[in-house]
C-alpha cells in the first residue's frame, strides 16, 4: 500500500508538472498564430491606398479557418477600420462587443492582452500597433489595435490527449517499476523467507535433513547460516539424549498434560512388553492397574488447576501394568518440563520385582535368626 501510495503521489506530481508544461506550450503556440495574423494585418493596413481596402484586407486576413473573428481598431476617434463581421466595421471601439479589447483600452492607450477560455475553446489576442501609412493622412501617427480571435478547439484537444498519453506512460512507467521492484524483492526476500519458513515446517515435522538453502542476498544468508548453526545444535543436543534415554537401563517416558505418551524408551519396551510404535500417541493410563487408570487424567488436570502435586520429585513405589495384564512393582520418579507453553511430566521407572524378592528373602532370614536365637536362649534358660 505503501509503495502504490508512493508511486500515486510520485505519478500526480509528475503529471501535473508536465501538464503545466503542456499547457505553456499551448499558449505560446497561439500565441504566436495570433501574433503572425495581426502584424500580417498591421503591415497590410500600412500600406492600404485607402480605408475600403483596409477594411478588404482585414476581411482576407480573417478568411482563415481558424479565425473566428478579427477587428482593426484606430485612429483619432477609435473606429472600426475593418473586421470579418461586416457590422462591425464603422463601430466605434467602445460599442464593440469584445471584453477584452475594451479591457485593454486604457487612458494611456492600449495595452497588448492574450486570453485563452478553455470553456469555447477561444484564444483572444489584442496586439497594439502604429499606423505609419502616409496614403491615408488622416490616420497617420494614429494608434490603433488589432484583435484577434482564433479556434483553438483542436489544439486544446491535442494538448489534452498529450496530457492523457503523458499520464498513462507515466503511470505505466511507474507501475512497470513497482512491478519490477515487487518481483525482485519477491525474488530476494520473500521467496528465501518462505522456504525458511519451510525447513522449520519440516524439522516440526520430524524431518531432521532438513537444513537452510544458500539466500540471494548476504542479509538473509547470515540468517540462514545462524539457524543451519541453530538447527545442528539441536541436533547433537538431540542425538546426545536419545542415546542417553534410549541407553538406559531404566524405563523412560515422557507425557503431555493430556496423559498421552510423547516418548517410550527401550527400557520402557522392556518392562511392559509394548513396542514404542504402540505405546507413543496413547494415553499413559494404560500401563496402570485400577482405581489409578481411570483417575489418573483426574489427577494431571487436578494438578494443572492447583500446582499441587503428590508424586512430584520423589520417589515411590507403585503397582504397573505390563501388556498382558501382569502388574509389576516399579520404583516410580516423575519431573516436570516446560516447553514454551506446554507442560510435559517425564517419569523414571524401574523393576522392583528382583529388589522386593530379596527383601522378602533378606526379612524370612530375619525372621527365622531371631526365632532360632528365641529357641537358644530358651533352652540356656
């Protein structure tokens, strides 16, 4: 929006300079016609033998097509000498009905005056002169004026079509090149920025090959080499856990706040006999016996609600499921992790079965010592 605002502002001001050249042009170019017919006039009226051909002379000049009238003003009594209207001819000056030749006359004389109304498409044009002509003694030393009107109708409209063109090239020239500055920051920042975005799609989605392509520009390759730095971080972060999870004894499971299973290591395969593939993506409810498998996602909301837990961060014994229904004791140590925003519940398990076995065995040896050790002090008794 910003750019088209710009090239808008820089379009309008563009045009509207060339326009004003345009319409300079205009004038001077009517200028000039009107100027040509009235010193073609003025020399003419100077060397008339008489007033009837001046007035002749006026009505030949004035024959042009794009005249639409012309007057010869002068002499002592400021007459109508000739004009291409027979009625005029005759007229005093000031009974003439043209507003700018009667603006033009003042006390001192008259002055010269150009209009252009763009309205009827007329441009006037009032050019004082002298009157020199010794054929006619009684105008001689006379000022007088000419008054030139002339149809500018078709060079208004060229100019106006100019003025189109103008301002369509110009607007084409300017969007040509926002065109071309949008593909080529398309080209050099968007596209690059897009598969960035898509090499942190694929590492969401578990594909760890993928890695930053080489950027067209040497900003966002310094972005790209800092997340490939990033990224293979992370993975030799990732590697040294899985092979410190995956190489543990102990059986290691990681959850969500829902209870579902995110990570299922070996020895979590090995104590309940249920493969990763089938235990991640499930609740954790199921390696539990009851009354703690249906009120195990009463206790994680319950914990979320009130950050009151009674498991966390020491160890306990509990009773666990394994696949086919067989429980097993389990020495039991849960941690909590934070991810950004999500809670995760990471618990440590291993097999008490051998342990509980030889305390048992460790309590009956007890047991029998000190019943053997009762008989004895019996009989030395």
């Amino acid at each position: 929006i910003a750019m088209l605002a710009a090239g808008a502002t820089i379009t309008f001001g563009a045009t509207t300079v060339a326009n004003f050249q345009i319409e300079d042009a205009l004038r001077h170019d009517l200028q000039q016609h009107a100027e040509v017919y009235a010193t073609a006039l003025a020399q003419q009226a100077n060397i008339a033998t008489s007033l009837r051909e001046v007035e002749r002379l006026t009505y030949a000049v004035g024959t042009s097509r794009e005249i639409r009238s012309l007057a010869l003003v002068g002499g002592a009594s400021d007459l109508t000498l000739g004009a291409t209207r027979r009625a005029w001819v005759g007229m005093a000056r000031s009974e003439l009905p043209e507003p700018l030749l009667q603006a033009a006359w003042r006390a001192s004389g008259c002055e010269p005056l150009r209009r252009l109304d763009h309205e009827r498409s007329i441009y006037e044009a009032v050019v004082p002169f002298l009157l020199t002509n010794v054929n006619l003694p009684e105008l001689l030393d006379q000022p007088a004026a000419i008054h030139v009107a002339l149809d500018a109708s078709d060079r208004i409209a060229a100019a106006r079509q100019t003025e189109r063109l103008l301002l369509f090239g110009s607007a084409a020239t300017i969007g040509a090149t926002l065109l071309i500055f949008l593909l080529l920051t398309h080209q050099q920042i968007v596209r690059p920025l897009e598969r960035l975005r898509a090499v942190m799609a694929r590492r969401g989605q578990g594909d760890v090959t993928a890695r930053p392509r080489p950027a067209p520009n040497a900003e966002l390759q310094s972005l790209g080499d800092s997340l490939r730095d990033l990224l293979d971080r992370l993975d030799r972060v990732q590697a040294l856990q899985r092979a410190v999870v995956d190489g543990a004894a102990d059986a290691i499971v990681t959850i969500d706040a829902h209870g579902i299973v995110r990570q299922w290591n070996e020895g979590a395969e090995v104590l309940f006999g249920l493969r990763a593939a089938d235990a991640i993506g499930g609740n954790i409810s199921r390696v539990m016996p009851e009354p703690h498998r249906g009120a195990h996602d009463g206790y994680l909301q319950r914990y979320l609600e009130t950050g009151v837990g009674r498991v966390l961060g020491f160890a306990r014994e509990v009773l666990a499921q394994r696949a086919d229904g067989t429980t097993v004791p389990v020495g039991l140590s849960i941690s909590e992790a934070r991810v950004g925003d999500e809670v995760l519940f990471v618990g440590v398990m291993r097999d008490m079965s051998d342990e509980l076995a030889a305390r048992r065995e460790l309590q009956q040896a007890k047991e029998t010592a000190d019943q053997a050790a009762a008989a004895k002090a019996a009989f030395l008794a």
